[in-house]
C-alpha cells in the first residue's frame, strides 16, 4: 500500500440531493488503491483548494462559451454537429439502378439489398416512379 492521502470533494447540484452515494463511491475507490482520506476541514480552512475550485470554475465558462460558439457558427452553415444535415444524394447512376430493379418487379426491400443503399432512397424512388406515371397516363 502506497498510503496516500487525498481529500475527498463532494457536493450536489440542487437541495434535494444529498453527498451518500457520492461518499460511498469514492471511500471504496481509496480504499481499494490504499490511500488514506484525511480529515474535512471546510473549504474556509483550504485556500489552495478554494483557489482551484475558482480556476475549474473559469475553466468551465471558458469552455461552455467556445462550444456555444461553436455551435452557433455551425448552426449559421446549416448543422448542428459541423456535418451537412442529412445524406448526400444518390449518384444519377445508382437511381437508374434501382429504377430499373423495381421495374423488372424486384421488392424493395431486395433492391435496397442489391443497390446497397438504404429502404427509405428505393421507397422515395418508387413513389416518384409511380407519380410519374400517373402524371403520363393523366395526360393521355
């Protein structure tokens, strides 16, 4: 055992909650690596701690407001991770495949296995094929 001391930082985010489950946690994790908790002293007595609380906290607003930002810019070039919305289109050459797969009689869930792309692309081009011969026999 390399007896280790450490302190142990607890708190909660709201009145309701309470230290326990925390305290539990981290005793069992000292206790399993063989440091020694040294005793609570309130932050008033621990300036160096409450030194690096104000940094942390800093540090923290610091970050939240670059991915704020981050987020706000790839917000204003239309996404919301950096990445185009959505999947980019199907090549002209892939559409002639599966138009003619579902022309020959072939199901849509096998042209999506044979095409290789996705149900919902041959199910769009399905509709659109069936539009489309609506709108020629409308006209005849």
């Amino acid at each position: 055992m390399n007896g280790k001391r450490v302190g142990l930082y607890l708190r909660v985010s709201t009145g309701e909650q309470t230290i326990e489950t925390q305290c539990i946690g981290l005793v069992a994790a000292c206790e399993v690596r063989g440091w020694r908790i040294s005793g609570a002293k309130g932050r008033e007595k621990c300036p160096g701690f409450d030194r690096l609380l104000k940094a942390a906290t800093i540090e923290r607003s610091i970050i939240q407001e670059r991915k704020k930002a981050g987020m706000a810019r790839a917000r204003k070039h239309g996404t919301k991770s950096g990445k185009p919305i959505g999947q980019p289109p199907l090549s002209q050459a892939k559409v002639e495949v599966i138009r003619a797969e579902l022309a020959r009689g072939t199901g849509i869930l096998k042209t999506a296995r044979l095409c290789g792309t996705g149900v919902s692309a041959v199910q769009r081009i399905k509709r659109e094929l069936i539009a489309s011969e609506v709108a020629v026999e409308g006209r005849g």
